[in-house]
C-alpha cells in the first residue's frame, strides 16, 4: 500500500522525492513475505529510502529537462508597438510606459529595444501613413 501511494504522489510532484520510499516499500513487500519482523522492515524502509534518495536524486535531477519560462524582457525586446500619446505605447494590445531616444509622435510604429521596470525603452520605426 505504501509503495502504490509513494508512486502516486510521485506522479503528482515528479520531485524524485517519493519514487525513493515507494522503491523501498516494495522491497520491504519482498520481506513481509520472507515474514521478517516489522522493526527490520521499517529499519530497510527507511534506510534504503534515504540512500537511494542521496544517490539516484542528483542524477536524475541531471536528466530531467529544464523548464524557463520566458520572463517579459525575454518577449518584448524587438517587438513593435505604436505610440498612443507622450508617455504610452501599445505593444502586442497592452499599454506600457515607455522612454525614447528620440522623438516619437502619436501613432508612430516603435521597436521596443529594452525593458526597465516596467518602463520600455523604444525606438522609431517609421512614420505612421494616414
């Protein structure tokens, strides 16, 4: 029983925690049929836990694929937004405020070159045709 809910939480957290303990509970179902004595069984359970935890952990932490996320910075550089008035621009449907270089007018087309804060850093494209 301790083995098939070390297996379950496992597939929930995927921590490489767990599959450890459930690894050695199935030994200890190896024991209890050898009808070797509960204080021995617990003694393997968590001694064969503990270092199949110390040993397979950083290994298999190794393997796995690693996951960033993209950050903002990551996904506004080189986009291209249009000024809405002196202190906003528009990019990808969102307002944000924004500094620049040179001047920009309302309705200009920018690329955003940095992100600060919450303040991006834009250049002029081009001007906007009426």
């Amino acid at each position: 029983m301790i083995a098939i809910l070390g297996l379950g939480i496992e597939v929930f957290t995927t921590q490489l925690i767990s599959i450890w303990f459930a690894i050695s509970a199935l030994i200890n179902l190896f024991l209890t049929s050898m009808h070797v004595s509960l204080k021995w069984q617990l003694i393997q359970f968590i001694v064969t836990g503990v270092i199949l935890l110390l040993i397979f952990r950083p290994f298999a932490k190794k393997l796995q694929p690693k996951f960033h996320p993209m950050n903002t910075a990551d996904g506004m550089v080189g986009k291209t937004g249009t000024i809405l008035n002196n202190q906003r621009v528009k990019v990808d449907g969102q307002s944000w405020k924004y500094v620049a270089d040179a001047e920009v007018d309302v309705g200009n087309l920018v690329q955003v070159v940095a992100l600060n804060g919450v303040t991006l850093k834009v250049q002029k494209i081009k001007d906007r045709e009426e």
